[in-house]
C-alpha cells in the first residue's frame, strides 16, 4: 500500500523546470531516503506534498488524498529553514504546536527539550542552528503523525552530534508512520533506510528497496555516485 503516489507531477520555475512529468509510489511503513544532488527538487517536491506549493501540473496524493487540510493534519515537516519566530522562546514554540496540531503531545516535547539541553526561556534568535535544529525536531518528533517529511534533518550540527539525533528520530517517531528524509549525510544515515528514492535532471532515477538496490553488496552511496554519475 502507497502512503504517497506521484502521477505525471510537473513543476517549473519560470523557464526552468525542476520536475519533469515525474510518477512514482512510494510504500507506507517504510523509512524512506529522498536523494539527489542540490537543486534537483527535492525541496520543492517535499513543499508539494506539504501542500505548501499547489502551481504544478499532476497528480500528487498523499494516503489517498490530493494536498490540503486533510494531509496537513496527518504529516508532520520539518523544513530546512527555521519556521519559528525570532521572538519566540522555546516554550513559546511548543504552546503554539499544542495550540495548532491535535496530534502534538506536549509533555513529550518538553521532555526532549530537556533531554536537549534546551533552556525553555531562550529566544530563538539568540540560539545557534545547531540548537533551533534540536528545537524543530523535538516540535515535529512530539507529533502522532502517519508521515514524518525531513528535509535535511541534521545538516546543521557537528558530526559527533549526528548519531544521537539520527537515534533520537528513529526512538520518537510514531510506529506504523511514515519516515522520508532528504539528506546528503547517506553515510549517517545509511543504516535506517529501507527504501531509497533518486531524483536528478529532473526525473526519477531510481525507486526500489534499500535491500534490492544493495543486494550485491553495495552501500546506497556506491549506488548514488554510481546514478548521477550518469546523468551528469
């Protein structure tokens, strides 16, 4: 069963189109690598199935429907950019979350605040990425989502810190839900993918299982290089 189905989806910039009549599913239950290199859409593709950008051509479904409300209130994002308001302190952040989403819970949030190290008094425009990188996650984590969109999920903290946020994602998102992460880090998160998805020149190149597209031994890496050294 497809948590997300994609049928001739086509977006353009102006003159310059980023996704060029595109189709694929992708299955629920899984943890799914979003790959590509940078500028091949996969922002923009994760805005789309966001509902955060609707000018495009195609079809686009998420667990059955088109974009809108009703996806909004089952997938939780997590942007590259911030989304929180320099003012805000972190206990700002987590009453405006409980205030919008019926699925956040609250006391679980706080708890990985603290877990974090985060002081629930500091403003976010006083911390460092690193630190409103920890507070995103624990907002978007503390959510009952059916699907979790990361994009770029650790690309602002230090290597050191990486294993204990990839095992901090892995510990607190909903069981039977969803994961797809874009990242560059594949090395890092290697380890946790069970289906993989390539997007390069504005098409997809590669759409299968971690275990089919490793089964002679390759590393997802080996097979990155190996894909987009064809297309480009």
């Amino acid at each position: 069963m497809s948590i997300i189905t994609v049928d001739g989806l086509t977006k353009a910039y102006g003159s310059h189109t980023v996704l060029n009549n595109i189709s694929f599913d992708l299955p629920k239950g899984e943890v799914i690598g979003l790959f590509g290199p940078n500028g091949c859409g996969k922002t923009t593709l994760m805005k789309i199935l966001t509902g955060l950008i609707h000018d495009y051509k195609g079809k686009v479904l998420v667990d059955g429907n088109a974009p809108g409300e009703q996806t909004k209130a089952i997938t939780a994002y997590l942007p590259e950019q911030t989304f929180v308001h320099d003012w805000m302190r972190n206990i700002d952040a987590v009453n405006y979350f409980a205030d919008f989403y019926a699925d956040f819970d609250k006391e679980k949030a706080l708890d990985m605040l603290s877990r974090f190290g985060l002081n629930l008094k500091q403003k976010s425009k006083t911390m460092s990425k690193g630190m409103q990188e920890k507070l995103l996650l624990s907002l978007v984590m503390s959510r009952e989502a059916d699907l979790y969109i990361l994009d770029e999920p650790m690309g602002g903290v230090d290597p050191a810190t990486r294993a204990s946020i990839l095992d901090f994602i892995m510990e607190n998102y909903a069981q039977k839900s969803t994961l797809l992460i874009s990242t560059h880090l594949i090395n890092d998160l290697e380890s946790v993918f069970t289906h993989a998805l390539f997007i390069g020149g504005g098409k997809v190149l590669l759409n299968d299982s971690v275990a089919e597209i490793t089964k002679d031994g390759k590393h997802i890496e080996d097979v990155f290089k190996e894909v987009f050294s064809n297309v480009w």
